[in-house]
C-alpha cells in the first residue's frame, strides 16, 4: 500500500531536484536521489512501522491488530505522532545516502551499458541496471536498516530496551557480535534485484516512450524536423 505513494514520490522528487540542479553528473545524481530518499521517509517510516508490528505480532483467533490502518491507528491513540514517527531518524539516516548510491549506480551502469532509446537490449540492460543499484543501495545501509527495525519492534512484546540508536547498535553488538548487522541480508539482496529491475526498468520505459510522444506532438506543431525521444540521451 505504501510502495505506490513511495516510488511515485521518489521518482518525482529525484527528477525535479536534479533538473533544478542543471548538471546531469555523477555528483547530482546522488544528490538528487539523497534528497528523495530523505522526502519518502514520511511515507516509509509509518508504513515499515506497521509492516514490522504486524509481521510480530502473535497469531491466533486474538490479535492486536487487524490490518496496517488499525496498527497506526492504535499506535496514534498510544503515543501520539511521536510513536507514529518511531525510527524516523534511523529510516533518514538509511533512506538518505542508500538512494543517493541507488540513483547514482542506475545512472552510472546504464552509461557503461549503452542504454539508447531502440536498442534492441534496452530492456535486459535497464533490468540488470535497475537491479544491480538495489543490491548497492542495500548493501550501502543495511546495518542501520537493522537497527531501525530493532528499534521499531522494541517495546512490542514487553519494556523498551532501547533509548536510541546507539544504544540499539551497542546492545545488539554486545550480544550477537557483529554478525547481527548482517542478518536477514540474503534473503533481503534475493528481493532487491527482481523488484528494483521492474520498477527502474518500467518507469524508465513508460518515461521514454511518453516523452516521445510529447516530443512528436511538439514537433508536429513547431517543426518538421525530428527530436530525440529524451533531452539526454546518453542517461536514461
């Protein structure tokens, strides 16, 4: 339910941020996917806090939450905005630099790979584009994910543990060692690349092919003379 408002928006405000930084570079392609990273955690913190209290609660025929809704509801009337916002510093601190790497590695490999409107491979090179960032922007920020996630369920099945990040970093540390930093990663990289191909090769598509369109329809207007289907044609 969240993913939709999340991609729409990320992929909204890392266009519009890097067109208002001028330069299609490296550099700003980070900068552009930091700074819709930073913007989707309104979205994601609530939404990963639900997913995570749903995914522990107990089962059986009595639950203490319904659904995603009833989870953020009872955590409202509980804590207020502030339980609403639980890891919300942990989520800025992972979503941040990991879609800076995700934008910037899309960017970088459809470079290297010669993604052009009319290749015949576009499609196999933006899936494998598309799914090589997601395993960077995991692996970039996965030990904050887990201590996010820690610090969201804390509390749910008995007294907090945790008063902060650190905290959470030392505790987990002390009694796992540094393994723990790396749990769940294998099974978290084996979802990143199938979904990050579809989602970077899709919008990548319908955008090219929309732009196109509106090129044409220009053109047609203005001018008989051809246009590019992108502004820039060597990043997609």
């Amino acid at each position: 339910m969240g993913l939709t408002f999340i991609n729409a928006l990320v992929f909204g405000v890392q266009g519009n941020t890097l067109r208002a930084l001028g330069c299609d570079s490296p550099l700003n392609q980070f900068l552009a996917g930091a700074a819709a990273g930073a913007i989707q955690c309104v979205i994601c913190c609530p939404m990963e806090l639900a997913k995570t209290r749903l995914q522990l609660q107990d089962t059986g025929s009595v639950r203490t939450y319904k659904g995603s809704l009833d989870c953020l509801a009872q955590i409202y009337q509980q804590e207020g905005l502030r339980g609403i916002n639980r890891g919300m510093v942990s989520t800025l601190l992972r979503e941040t630099p990991s879609f800076g790497v995700y934008f910037l590695t899309y960017d970088v490999l459809t470079r290297a790979l010669g993604c052009e409107p009319g290749d015949r491979l576009l499609v196999p090179k933006l899936l494998l584009a598309g799914g090589t960032s997601g395993i960077m922007s995991w692996l970039s920020t996965y030990p904050v994910d887990v201590v996010k996630s820690r610090l969201q369920a804390d509390g749910l099945q008995g007294a907090p543990r945790y008063r902060g990040i650190l905290d959470c970093a030392h505790q987990s540390y002390q009694a796992e060692g540094w393994r723990v930093f790396t749990r769940g990663l294998a099974s978290t990289l084996l979802r990143a690349f199938p979904v990050n191909a579809a989602t970077f090769a899709t919008v990548t598509v319908v955008l090219t092919y929309t732009r196109g369109e509106d090129n044409r329809s220009e053109g047609e207007a203005t001018s008989t003379a051809p246009r590019p289907a992108l502004a820039q044609p060597s990043s997609l």
